[in-house]
C-alpha cells in the first residue's frame, strides 16, 4: 500500500524496506540463519540474491548497504514482466484462486479486521467439526497482539548438574521440565539485575499497558521483593529430590519441543535489552554456557496462531488455496520472512500449474521453519527466529561430536537435501 499509505514502522515507500543494515544477520552455515540464506540461494531467492550483491564489510554477518538494497530488489520486479506491481491498499481477500497474505506484523486496523473475521470463519468451523476447542476463545485462537515470549536456550548448552528434573507436585511428566533452585543470595542477585539492567523503551506504535496475567518479569520485581517468589518463580510443589528441601525460589525449564533440543525459561517474558538478558540469566546456575535460541521479548506484533490454523504448506485450513507467509505467521525476521515467500510461491505456483502438492525437506531449515509454524507441542505459540531446535537430531553415532561439528554435517544434510529437491521440484521442466 506504500507510499500512499505507510505503516508506524516505514520511513520510505520503498520495497523491501530494511530497518537496519544488518537485518540478514549470521552467514555461517554452522549458524541456523545462515543455513536457511544459503538454502534460499540454492532456489534463487530474489532477496538474498540480492542482498548479496549489495553486502558490505560486516565481519560474519551479511550486512547491506539499505537503500541500495531497497532500489535493487525493486527495480528487479519493476522489470519482470510476468509481475504487475499494484500499490494500493488491499480492502478484501480474494478466496477464488491461490493467494498469499504476507501483510507483515503491523497491518492497517482494517486489515486487522479484515483477517480476523475470516479467521474466525476458519475458527467456528473447526469447532463445528471437532466440537468446541478447549481453551480456546476466539481471540485465543485467531490473532494474537503482542509478543510476550520468554527466551529459550539450546539444551545441549545447558549444565544438568544444578538442576533437578522434576513436574510440580510430580504431576504429569517430570521430564518435560527442569527446575533451577535459587537460594536467598541468588534470587537477590537475579532481582537486583531485573531492577538495573538496560530495557528496551516501547516505540511510538506500542503500549506499555500490560496484562496482569502476562507481566515482564521486570515489572514483577519493581513490584516488590517477594513477587517473583509467589509467582513464576514459587517453588511450592518443586522439592529437590536431591536434599529434600524445598528451594527459597526455583527456575523452571520446560521442554520447548517433542525433540527436547530446546527450553523455555517458564514466565520470563521480558522487555529486558538483549545483552541485559545474557548478562541476567547467565548468572543463574546451569546457564553460565548458555546458548539462547531466542531472547525474550514483549511488544506489539500481530502474528496469528499458526500451529492451529495452518496446514504444513502454510495454507489455512478449510481453504483451497489461501495461504500465510512471513512475519504474520510467527516467522520472525527477513530472512524467515523471505522462507515463508519462497515456499508458499512454489506450493501456490504448482497448484496454477496443476502439478502435484511438494513438501520441503524436514532436515532443512525451510523444514525448520515449517516445524516451528506447526509445533503444537506449546500450547502458547509464539514468534520466533530459525534456530536448530526444530531440526531433526543426527544418528546416534555422532552424539559426542562437537556442537559446531554437529552443526556443520546438519547443514551439509541440509544442502544435500534441498540440492536434490530444487533438483526434482522447483527446477523440473513443465509441461
């Protein structure tokens, strides 16, 4: 709809507006992000191929020059013939033939609406054919407006032996949670860094207003020395089976996916700058190696609730051809957002052409994005950057390779794997 009506975030009518030069981050295949960029390049990716063409000196990171960027990718699809580029602002979805909304995470109100009313549509009929959804209301289920997401850390970086496995009052499966317990000293420690620590001020679109049942655990410590202890951090039901005591306060852990590869500090949504959090949390016990998968964030990001509404081509249920890509979905970041593009365009571009559905590779980090979109193993789905948790894990025989090696053979997997599907899928001579 740029320029003639921008969005909070835009400073330009530009396509592929970048708000920093260093959006594309890492290029290391050992790094998640730089696998899944390598795997777009190997599609022809149209945004990191050009991105590349417009990379300046960032060290391990692709950086580039914004504008150039930003002239580059539009003056390519200016000069395709087979794209008519309509700037007006879309006001209906089209349902009778394959289309993608990739609106971003801050569409017009009427947009908003818009999607919501036919999400909800999506909604009843679910209900309709399943019964009614337990615990879901339907805002619940339709679109979410703010990220409140707590971070979560690589369980091969994690020291066990200061924790204990353990569910509350040994409910359910013990090992779907790790409990971190903290002493008088420690939790002082962990209160006094919430209380100091830089945090990140809201920009001008956001609210600052909060839920009471969904608080930065920042604020929670502002409201008084014993909060966190009678809530996220109440170690009630939690004694360690070790000493038999029960903690002054615990840190739970739970298990982010069926893989257990990664772990969510329970109630640590936070508006904590990112180095704050490193600094913060690597003070707790087991965590002083600790690689984040993803830091914790609490902001507004209208995102929709992917693992229920879509399909594993990113279709929404109960629609033919309708489909969701980039940040909308809770794919965090350009380049993820780019991923989402990259595989609806192929799926809804077979269906014109009437060739038969494709899936991308489980063992990429297309497949990795995917698995996130559909991970329904949290009940409380939130955004969230390409990381190695979602990947399948590799043969037994090299459990005692080294992190960084590991990674190096996943991502030659990945090559391999997306190689041999651009090869037979995207490649392949039509007609």
């Amino acid at each position: 709809m740029r320029p003639n009506r921008s969005g909070p975030a835009h400073t330009s009518g530009a396509l592929a507006e970048l708000v920093c030069s260093n959006s594309f981050r890492g290029a290391a295949l050992e790094n998640a992000v730089g696998l899944l960029k390598e795997e777009l390049a190997r599609l022809g990716s149209l945004i990191i191929t050009s991105a590349r063409e417009c990379a300046v000196p960032a060290g391990g990171a692709l950086a580039v020059d914004r504008a150039r960027f930003a002239a580059l990718v539009e003056s390519r699809i200016a000069g395709e013939p087979r794209i008519a580029l309509h700037r007006e602002e879309v006001r209906e979805i089209p349902v009778d033939r394959p289309v993608i909304v990739a609106c971003g995470p801050l569409p017009s109100d009427e947009f908003l609406a818009l999607l919501d009313g036919l999400l909800s549509v999506t909604l009843r009929q679910a209900q309709g054919d399943n019964g009614s959804a337990e615990g879901d209301s339907p805002s619940r289920a339709r679109l979410h407006y703010y990220d409140a997401a707590s971070p979560i850390v690589a369980a091969d970086s994690i020291d066990e032996s200061f924790m204990y496995r353990k569910s509350r009052y040994d409910k359910g499966d013990g090992a779907d949670y790790l409990n971190i317990p903290l002493d008088r000293a420690q939790y002082a420690q962990l209160l006094a860094d919430l209380r100091s620590l830089e945090r990140h001020q809201a920009k001008d679109f956001e609210e600052t207003r909060y839920f009471e049942g969904c608080l930065p655990i920042e604020e929670m410590a502002d409201r008084g020395d014993d909060v966190l202890r009678f809530g996220p951090l109440k170690p009630v039901g939690l004694r360690d089976p070790r000493t038999g005591e029960t903690p002054f306060a615990v840190v739970q852990l739970r298990k982010e996916n069926a893989e257990a590869t990664a772990y969510n500090l329970v109630g640590f949504q936070t508006r904590l700058a990112w180095p704050a959090q490193k600094e913060a949390f690597g003070k707790l016990p087991g965590l002083a190696d600790a690689e984040w998968l993803r830091l914790g964030v609490m902001h507004r990001n209208t995102f929709i609730d992917s693992p229920r509404l879509l399909d594993e081509r990113l279709r929404l249920h109960g629609t033919r051809h309708l489909y969701f890509a980039g940040q909308i979905t809770g794919a965090e970041g350009y380049v993820e957002a780019a991923a989402c593009g990259a595989m609806t365009g192929i799926h809804a571009a077979r269906e014109i052409l009437g060739l038969p559905a494709t899936e991308f590779p489980r063992e990429t980090a297309f497949g990795a994005v995917v698995a996130h979109l559909q991970n329904r193993h949290t009940a409380d789905f939130q955004p969230s950057n390409v990381t190695w948790g979602p990947f399948p894990v590799m043969l037994r025989q090299h459990d005692k390779t080294g992190k960084r090696e590991r990674r190096r053979m996943m991502a030659e997997r990945a090559l391999a794997a997306i190689e041999k599907f651009a090869s037979e899928t995207v490649m392949a001579p039509v007609g």
